[in-house]
C-alpha cells in the first residue's frame, strides 16, 4: 500500500473507482504513516479518525451498490486549521481561540465533502495566519520535509508539509500575501491562488462573514490536475451571489505549448532572487521555450515594482487591521505619531497600513482597480507571466519575536524578512490568479516553485500551463525518507 501515498488525488479516486483500493484501506494508510511520521514533521496536527473512518466504510459500500459520490469519492485528504470543520477546533494558531469548535463547516469543506471526500484531519498554520513560517503555541512547530533544520512555508505550511511527506491526499490552503504560494515552493508541490472571490471564504474568517480584502482560499496538491479538480468543486456563487449569478470559468487557452505567449521576470532589486532559486527558474523557462513556447523576457509591466509593493503593503495592513485585538491597534496608533514622514520601511508601512484613513483606503483602492484595468491589457498581449515565488529556498527556522528584525541570506547578503512578500503581494493585490509548479530540486536537495500568473479569470489557463510544464520536466518529487 506504500506506494499509493504519493499518488495524485485524481488517481487515488479513479483507482477507488475502478476497485484497485478501497476508502478505507487509503485512510488506513493514510493515518498509519501520520503515526509514522507525524511527529517528526508535524505537519497534521488534528485528526478525526473515528469520524473518517465511518465515512470511509460509507464511502465503500455507496460504490458497491453502484453510487458515486463525485469525483472525490473516498479520498481522504485534510484541510488547513484555519477551516471550520465541524466538531474540531478551529484556533488559527492563537491560544485564546483553543476553545472555539463550530458546529457548521466552512463553505469548502463542505463542497469537497459533497463531492466524496473524506476529510480525517487539519493541518498547522502560524499565529493568526500572519507569518511565512508556520508554528505555534498551540500545536508547535511544522518542519520541512525536506530538511528538517528548515520551514516548510506559511500560513499553509502544515499544507504543504503533509502533502510532500505522502500524509494526505489533498490539501485546501488560503493565501493574502502568499500563504498558498510560498508553502508550495518550499516544499515542492503545486498550489493555485485562485481570482479573488470565485470561492467562497464563508467558515475560514474566524465568525467574521464579510470577504475580506485580498485573501483567498484554494487547493495544494502533488499534480496540476489535483488543482483544476479541487478548485472546480469549490468555485463558485455563495448563498448571497447564488440566486443572481453562476461562476463560469472559461477553459484553458490551449493545450499546446506552442500556442502560448509567455512573459518572463525573474529578478528585481526590491527582492533579489538567490542563485539557487534563479537555476532552477531558468531551467524551466527555458524548458517552456524547447517545447514552443514564444517567451518574452521582462515585458513591460502596468505598474512600476516599487509603486506596486506600495500599494499591496497599503492594501495588505488595511484589510490586516481588523484582525488586530484591541491593544495591538490602540499601539499602532501610538506608533503612528512617532512616524518620520520619510520612513519608508516594513514597520512603517505595517502601522501606516493598519491605522489609515477610510479616504486613504479608498483612494489606493482606486488605484488598485485602474491596475486591475491595466493588467487586463498585459493580458491581451500575454497568456501568462512566470516569475519566482519568493527569493529564497526554504530557510531556517527563526522563531524571533519580531519579524521586522529577521534577515535572510540571498546570495550571500542579509535582506529582510518581509521582503519576500514581494513576488506574491504585486500580483496579489491585483486580485489575479496564480499557480505553483514545481521546477525540481536545486543542488543543495531544496524544491522552487515557478510563479504562474494569468488575468482574472484565467485559472484554469495558469493550471495547464503548470501541467504542460510538468510533461516537460517532471512534477512533484518526494522527498527521501518516507518511503
């Protein structure tokens, strides 16, 4: 049974289909190899065994009698801790919340269980969602398969961990500043940012019910078809769009890769991109190119680099702000007045950010929508643009009190920490979709993830190119030791 752990969702379910395995011998294994390494990564830190089970056994006999559930029928899989899944606690990571057990499951959670799933458990997060390591008081620390000296990513970290260790199926993630995105270019398996409100966020808010800003939930996985599978379940209207609209995603542009145009932007000054990192990007870029690909290097872009981390920081802390408990914000107002007019580090931008004006919100929210108009023209000219993910490889564990006074090595030179949410917050605040693909693994044994992004709406074009990439030069690669 060992070698079914790393298979693709997609073919754990047709395998169940066509009787090859069973539910329940799949989250046998599944659970049996969390008893086995679970510990050592930490990455699956709530499980419901008896509940899957008797989902799993349900599972089985439904397909005896000739019922299919849907296309997930029988695969067990776990989602982020952030989910409301009913009956397990739901804590984001913050102790105060070790007491909050919904009683309904997230929209998600849901749609995934409707379409056969059988969700056994949940996986680590940071702190309130809000770091790009993930590790906590209540559940500790997730280590990277990979390297266990290393972070596995965040806010989805636990995410992407469990699916590289072959300790889940699938995975269901969210992302604002990259929580989707670094995870899976740490750990080497396939994530998808989706557009910005095509699935609902309804059970993942801590009780709030109000979409907020920027941030999305959407699928991790170990194939680009696991992506085009998961988020074709979990798009589409919530209870309020429902009665006027219905989600309509259009296909992939093509199935070719020589009909694709492709812009390419591997590095900038605001977040220089490490050597290692730049190898393996190049290699797959270059990959595309062999294949058909027409690849135009560093196109101009709607927004200048610097204009538009500006405005995703703005952005960010805003929609941040009303997370921050009472104490936190009454602070940051206090930080406020100490502000030199020309500081124009993280810190100030976090306290600007997440003390700012509605009128000020507003009008970089103007801006942000004549960028979305811009990057609708980029898109008339481009199918796709590739670009990193982050910086840097995964990197060591630092569990220093304030992240504003982490570094990180690029190249051999300290940088700062927030730095690395360039490459996911220029895009995201534009509220564009994006995909995760593997590339392989640099010399020193560490997986990058190439940056796919698209036009609004075009998910599913953003996914196949991840898929064709993978044809070329291979998809997700498991790391040694858990056989």
């Amino acid at each position: 049974m060992q070698g079914w752990a790393f298979k693709s969702a997609s073919e754990l379910a047709r395998a169940i289909r066509d009787r090859k395995t069973t539910s329940v011998e799949l989250l046998e294994l599944y659970l049996a190899r969390n008893a086995r390494h679970g510990a050592k990564i930490n990455a699956v830190v709530i499980q419901q065994a008896e509940a899957a089970r008797s989902r799993a056994k349900a599972a089985d006999a439904a397909l005896a009698k000739g019922e299919v559930w849907g296309p997930l029928h029988g695969v067990p899989m776990t989602v982020k801790e952030s989910y409301n899944v009913a009956g397990l606690p739901t804590t984001w990571g913050a102790p105060a919340f070790k007491a909050n057990v919904p009683s309904e499951s997230a929209v998600v959670v849901q749609r995934l269980e409707a379409a056969g799933a059988v969700v056994f458990g949940k996986s680590n997060v940071p702190l309130l969602l809000m770091d790009f390591q993930s590790y906590n008081e209540v559940y500790g620390t997730t280590l990277n398969p990979y390297d266990l000296a290393r972070n596995c990513g965040g806010s989805s970290g636990g995410s992407a961990a469990a699916l590289a260790a072959g300790l889940t199926g699938l995975e269901a993630g969210s992302d604002i500043g990259g929580s989707i995105r670094n995870p899976a270019h740490y750990c080497g398996v396939y994530g998808h940012k989706p557009t910005w409100n095509i699935v609902p966020l309804r059970g993942h808010t801590l009780g709030n019910v109000t979409p907020p800003d920027i941030s999305v939930v959407g699928p991790l996985a170990r194939s680009a078809e696991d992506l085009r599978l998961s988020l074709d379940i979990v798009a589409g209207a919530d209870v309020w769009h429902a009665p006027g609209w219905r989600l309509d995603l259009p296909d992939a542009k093509s199935r070719s890769l020589k009909d694709y145009r492709l812009g390419v932007w591997l590095d900038c000054p605001l977040s220089p991109v490490d050597g290692a990192v730049a190898e393996r990007l190049e290699a797959a870029v270059a990959a595309l190119g062999k294949a058909g690909a027409k690849i135009v290097r560093d196109p101009k872009l709607p927004i200048e680099p610097q204009e538009g981390a500006d405005l995703f920081f703005q952005m960010l802390y805003g929609a941040l702000s009303g997370r921050l408990p009472d104490d936190a914000y009454a602070k940051a107002l206090e930080r406020l007045s100490g502000l030199a007019p020309d500081d124009k580090g993280f810190r100030a931008a976090e306290v600007r950010g997440n003390t700012q004006r509605h009128r000020d919100w507003a009008q970089a929210n103007e801006k942000r929508h004549r960028l979305r108009l811009a990057w609708r023209a980029f898109f008339g000219e481009y199918d796709a643009l590739l670009c990193p993910v982050a910086g840097v490889t995964a990197f060591a564990h630092d569990h220093s009190p304030s992240q504003h006074d982490r570094r990180l090595m690029v190249n051999g030179k300290p940088r700062p920490y927030l730095e690395q949410l360039f490459w996911a917050g220029f895009f995201g605040v534009a509220l564009l979709p994006a995909t995760i693909a593997p590339t392989g693994l640099t010399r020193g044994g560490l997986p990058v993830g190439l940056q796919i992004v698209g036009p609004e709406y075009g998910d599913r074009t953003t996914i196949e190119i991840a898929r064709l990439l993978a044809n070329e030069i291979g998809g997700f690669v498991p790391p040694k030791g858990y056989d």
